[in-house]
C-alpha cells in the first residue's frame, strides 16, 4: 500500500514556479526557432550568394596559399563573422532571459568573459580537427567520411578524458567536497552500487546561476563526481544521495559506453550525409572538389540538418535510460521518498516545466518529464 502523505509530499510543485517554469520553457523555444532560423539564413545566403567562394579567393589573393593556411584563416574569419551577427540574440537568450527569470547570478562582463573563452575555445579545438577532416577530404576520395567519422569519435573520447582538468576548470572553479560525513555516504553508496566513486567535488555554480545540479564528468582517472554548490547548500543528505544514485545508475547501467556507441553510429551516419551534399555539391555548383574549403558550407548545413532529425531518436534513447537509471536509484536507496523529493525542489528551483507538450518531449527532451518522473519514483 502507498502511503498517501508520501504522494502528497512528493508532488508539491510549487504553482507558481510551475507557471514560471512553462512561461520560461515557451519563450526559449520561441527564441531557440528564431536562432534555427537564423542560422538557416545565413549558412544558405552565404553559400547561395557566392560570398564563400569570395572569400576563398580574397584569402588566396592575400597570400595566403598552402591549403592547411587556407582551412584555418577561412573557418577563423567564418567563426568570428559568425559570433560578431549572432551576439545580440546570444546577450538576449544567454543574459538577459535567465535574469528576466531571476535564474541568473552572472554579471554582464563575467557572461562576455565567457563568450570569449568559448569562442577562442572552439578555435583551438575546431580549427585542429578542420584541419584533419580536410586532409582526409583531399586524400582518401570517396571514403574519406568513415576515417574522419573515426577520427572524430577518437577526438570527442579524449576531449571527454580532459575536460575535467583542463576544459571545465576555466568555466568553474572544482574544490574537493568539505563535508566528510556527506563523502562518506557517498562512498558507501558507490560500494553498494560496486561502482568506485572517485574524489567528489564541489562546482561553484552559483557564480553563474541559481539553478541547481549534479554531475558524474569524465573518463576513466578523471572520472569525478561534482555536486553544484547550489545544491550542496539547500539539499539534506538524503535528497542528494538519491540524485546520485541516479548518476551512479548511468555507471552501473554503463550509459556511458553504450551512449558512446549510440553517438559513433550517429557520427558515421552524419559523416555520410556530409559526403553525399558535398558530392552533390561539387557538381552542381562547380566547386573545385570534395576538399574545396569554400564548400564548407554545405558539410556544415548536412551535419545539421542530420542533427536535426535525428534528434528525436537519440532523445527517445536517452529518456529510456534516464528512467532506468531513477529505477536504480529507487532501488537502491533507502528513503525513494527523498529522491521524489529532490526532483521537485529541482523543478521548482530550476523553473522546470514538469509537464510540457508531448510534441515538445518528443522533439526536445533528453530526459523524461518532471511530472512523470516523479510518479514513476512514486509507484516503484
């Protein structure tokens, strides 16, 4: 029998977060349309008009010759023309709303520090990898797609081995977790669950938002477990040991590896569709072969539109592993009723919708909704 103050308990989400949290999500798919568009608009206007092709030429006609020189000064003016149109509606959606929400707890000059360490980021990682797909585009022919699909999924696990030590520490600052009793529980849940629970971490997430999280980040050594600062401060020990038992249920479960293999497969087939827009591409629009930087507008466009479509796959299997995971968790604690809970103080304080359109979670969500979650909890 289900005791009924524990239903009660469990699905206390606050209305008036709850009107927040739908308000919120409707307006940030607006703008998330609008971005999709936008970007639509310009990756075609720039190819459709010829302006790729220019500025190729006027990059050659300034000396600038060798084709690894070529690859990079193109994709670094592209990258930065790109950031330079797209800013306003960034300061819109990634400042202004989350404040308009009280969610955000960034200054407007830490928000731009952050744009422009993401964006000298993406150069230093994306130019590098341009570089390799390129000279596999120039030597290996027709099946170029499968050794950059290789060398891409190569480069995304040992960007996922680093970024705990060197990627994550220059957004947030990750200090050991002070509260010897709460690692200790910790430990002991990773021992139940047989899983080994590295150093656990605090991540000061309050620097940047009010919204709370948790975290298992990493690969192998620098595999570690972080728990936002927000949520350290406001959540007992019980809630907390339940959302990590929903992270250890992802290890348990081995999310990762097989998560790994879901996306190497999603690469392969983005990478195939690259090659067929960019075979078509050549002929039909007289460019210079499959290594033409100057198509680079057309792999771009096919490796989004495949995302695209694709999503709605990959967010199905993520959801089923999601609920898999709050099933461990539910079995593996002791108190479910303090992981209910945590995910409605989580709804509440990060402005969930916890119960969107179906159309939306099917599209959209990569975890099931809040609502059903928590009802799920409950009846297991």
């Amino acid at each position: 029998m289900v005791d009924t103050e524990y239903i009660q308990t469990a699905m206390e989400f606050d209305p008036e977060k709850v009107a927040q949290g739908q308000e919120y999500a409707r307006v940030k798919r607006r703008w998330m349309l609008v971005e999709l568009i936008l970007f639509l608009v310009l990756i075609l206007a720039f190819w459709l008009s010829g302006a790729s092709v220019i500025l190729k030429q006027l990059l050659i006609d300034l000396g600038v010759q060798s084709k690894p020189a070529l690859v990079a000064a193109y994709i670094a003016l592209c990258t930065l023309g790109a950031a330079l149109i797209s800013l306003p509606l960034d300061w819109w959606v990634g400042y202004v709303l989350p404040h308009r929400y009280d969610l955000s707890t960034e200054t407007l000059t830490g928000w731009m520090g952050d744009l422009l360490k993401s964006l000298i980021l993406s150069l230093v990682l994306g130019i590098p990898v341009a570089e390799v797909v390129y000279w596999l585009l120039g030597t290996l022919g027709a099946i170029w797609w499968v050794w950059a699909a290789a060398f891409v999924i190569l480069f995304d696990v040992v960007l996922g081995m680093l970024s705990p030590v060197l990627l994550v520490p220059l957004f947030f600052k990750l200090t050991p977790l002070e509260d010897s009793a709460l690692v200790a529980r910790i430990k002991q849940l990773g021992e139940r669950t047989h899983t080994q629970v590295a150093e656990v971490y605090t991540i000061d997430l309050s620097r940047r938002t009010k919204a709370a999280n948790a975290m298992v980040m990493g690969l192998g050594r620098t595999k570690r477990i972080a728990l936002g600062d927000t949520l350290s401060a406001d959540y007992s020990a019980d809630e907390i040991e339940g959302i990590l038992a929903h992270e250890l249920g992802h290890q348990v479960h081995h999310d990762l590896e097989l998560g790994l293999v879901v996306q190497s497969a999603l690469t392969f087939g983005g990478m195939y569709v690259a090659h067929r827009f960019l075979a078509w591409g050549i002929v039909r629009f007289d460019f210079q072969g499959l290594d033409d930087v100057a198509a680079l507008p057309l792999f771009v466009l096919a490796i989004a539109l495949f995302s695209l479509f694709s999503a709605p796959l990959s967010n199905a299997y993520s959801r089923w592993r999601e609920r898999l995971a709050d099933a461990f968790a539910v079995q593996t604690i002791d108190n479910s009723q303090s992981f209910a809970n945590a995910l409605v103080k989580l709804g509440n304080q990060n402005l969930s919708d916890p119960e969107p359109p179906a159309w939306v979670v099917w599209l959209m969500y990569s975890h099931p909704p809040l609502k059903a979650r928590v009802e799920a909890v409950r009846n297991l």
